[in-house]
C-alpha cells in the first residue's frame, strides 16, 4: 500500500452520479479486478481525482474526497489479493471551485477520471481489536462522508460496539448520505445513536437550532453518552467545527491520544499560527534530499519555494492533492535538518513528535534537508 499511494493514478469509469442533496452527488467508481488490491481502503481513507483543463489541456486540478463505504471486518477483512469492485465518494459544490461544479454539472456515467490509490489515517488504526467498544463522532456537513464509512465499518465488525453521531447540517435538504444513516439507525437500533442539529432551520423535534461551538458542545456531550468511556472520538468537518469540538472534549477531560481529526474546510484568517518544527531561520537555498517509492534523489532549492515544490520539479510523480496543509497526501518524515511549516491541518501531535512534515507547506531551515515520503 505503501508504494501505490504515492503516484498511482489510474483511470477509473464512473459507473454512477447520484443526486443526494441538491448541491451534492456520490460518485461510484468501478474497480476492474486487475486494480483492486491497489484500491484497498480503510475506514476514513481518501483519494485524489485529478483532471485536465484549459485549451491545451495543460492545468491540471486535484481534489481529495473520502471514501464513504465500509471496509469489510474492519482494517483487515479484504480476500487475498482482493480489494473493492467499487469506490463511491462524496463530493460537494463549492461556489467557483475547481473540480465540485464539473463533478455536479457535467460528469456523466460511463466518464473517466483518474483516481490515486486511497491514503489517509483517519480512522481505526491503532485500535484494539475486539467485539465490543464505544465509539462517537462530531461532523458538519461533508464531514459526514468518511465517518459514514468508519461507523458503518464499527458496527458491522464489532458486534457489540456502540456509536453515538453527532452531526451538524445548515438544513434537513443540505444534509448528505441521510438514507445510508437513516439505514444504520434502522440495522443497528440499541447501538447506533443519532443526534442531529441544523443551523439555519427550526427542527420540528430533537435540539434547537444553531451553530455547535465549544460552549455548546461542552454542555451537549456529557448529556448524550459517558465521555470518559468513549474509546475514540472522531471529529470531521470545517476548521471552525473540529476546533470547538476539540476544545470541548480538552475541557471535558478527554486524553488526546483518543480523539482524531480531519479537517475538510479551512476559512482564510483563521489566525493559525506557522508551526516551527525546528530552527528560526526561512528563506534558505540549499538542498533537498528525497526518496520515494524507493528511489531516492537530491535537488537545489530555489528561494521561498516549499520542499514539495523542489521535489516536484524533479519529480512530477510526488504526492500531493490540495497544497493547504489540510488533507496530509504529502506528508513526510524529516530525516535530516529542519524546516518551517507554515500551516499544519492535517497532521497530529503526535505526528509531529515522531518527525513528520507536510512537504506542502514546509520550508528549509538548514541548507540541508531530507525527506522520506516511504517513512
């Protein structure tokens, strides 16, 4: 999985566009048997489309969606050699984006597009194995999409466990994936709990409407289910939302080790200072030692160009979708010297104690730097 997640672009047929909102679609990719150990996914993964524009057809766009079916039996289930006949993700318009409008105005069945091998480690590694467990998840809007697939996945393969979903919607009509939840609080009555809020619309039942903050979380949460026994907590959506979800469950008492995060959307002017790895010195020229996929290779460094940019002018085959900090497709461990990280969305504590970057958003501190994109 290692090696295919870096470069492995491969054209896939869509064999469906479903309406699901009206400013939404799922989109079902067919896997022919020959790729489908390559598109072996886990619980909360992604993957890159990419696609050409322009005249020449020389711009090329990028975006990562997440993959919102179940794994089977968890991390680990898929036969020998085997992987899915199918990928369906979720993909919303965004107002002038780049690639949401041509997926909801003018991608068509029987089209292709170029997906990369899924990535990603939001989700279930690292958990214990086992029948049993209690699990929730805090999404707004798209967040939906890759904790669908992680609590269709937990309930399905932990016969005893619970999962208690807490999602945020601006109205019932926005809301995406509602008959596949619909269908998990149906399979799954006594274990799977469904709280909804809508922002901007008045729920005839249930809680008020209004944006879920920190405040609000922090007094919502120990009402619905026992925070301190929750195994794992989930948080996918907005910058605005993960973060107040975050702070709620510090206040609540929750260990950090226990909640994952993955960011969807980041406003400009969130205040978000640059993380500095090591060093205090930017702007330095030197070089850039990478390997990948095996291959390893040194490059000169151009001033005030990212280590992702250095790599890709040598090698175009570097992994990358949205070059915001946000999605992790281009992290990295550093092996050698020190950068600067402008931005980090997509990485945990954690991570970054064990070395890791995002090659994105990170600049030479030394003038010598090495990367492993393997790692």
């Amino acid at each position: 999985m290692t090696a295919a997640r870096h470069s492995a672009f491969h054209r896939l047929r869509v064999a469906g566009v479903d309406r699901i909102t009206d400013d939404a679609v799922a989109l079902t990719f067919e896997v022919p048997p020959a790729l489908r150990e390559t598109y072996r996914f886990t619980p909360g993964q992604h993957v890159t489309l990419r696609r050409f524009t322009g005249p020449d057809g020389g711009a090329e766009i990028r975006r990562t969606y997440s993959v919102c079916d179940p794994a089977p039996d968890g991390d680990g289930g898929w036969p020998a050699g085997g992987g899915p006949a199918a990928l369906r993700v979720g993909v919303r318009l965004v107002e002038g984006g780049a690639f949401s409008p041509y997926a909801l105005k003018e991608l068509l069945a029987g089209d292709e597009i170029e997906v990369m091998a899924p990535a990603g480690r939001f989700g279930l590694a690292g958990l214990a194995a086992g029948d049993g467990g209690h699990f929730a998840a805090v999404v707004g809007g798209s967040g939906i999409t890759p904790v669908l697939s992680i609590a269709a996945t937990v309930l399905a393969s932990r016969l005893a466990a619970r999962f208690c979903l807490v999602r945020s919607d601006r109205t019932a009509a926005s809301t995406m994936f509602l008959e596949e939840v619909a269908d998990l609080k149906d399979r799954y009555p006594g274990r799977f709990q469904l709280v909804q809020v809508l922002s901007r619309e008045e729920q005839q039942a249930g809680l008020p409407s209004g944006r879920l903050d920190g405040e609000r979380l922090t007094a919502l949460l120990p009402a619905l289910l026992p925070v301190g026994r929750v195994d794992a907590w989930f948080l996918c959506g907005p910058y605005g939302l993960v973060s107040g979800a975050e702070h709620a469950l510090s206040d609540l008492g929750v260990d950090r080790s226990r909640v994952h995060q993955e960011i969807f959307h980041v406003d400009d002017g969130t205040g978000v200072p640059a993380t500095a790895v090591a060093g205090e010195r930017s702007g330095v020229t030197g070089t850039v030692h990478a390997t990948l996929d095996g291959r390893g290779g040194s490059w000169a460094s151009r001033d005030g160009e990212s280590l992702l940019e250095t790599v890709l002018r040598n090698r175009a085959d570097a992994p990358y979708a949205c070059k915001g900090g946000v999605c992790g497709t281009c992290r990295a461990k550093l092996v050698a010297g020190e950068v600067r990280m402008d931005r980090n969305f997509a990485l945990e504590p954690e991570e970054l104690d064990a070395g890791y970057v995002l090659a994105c958003q990170s600049h030479p501190v030394t003038e010598k730097v090495e990367l492993d994109f393997d790692a």
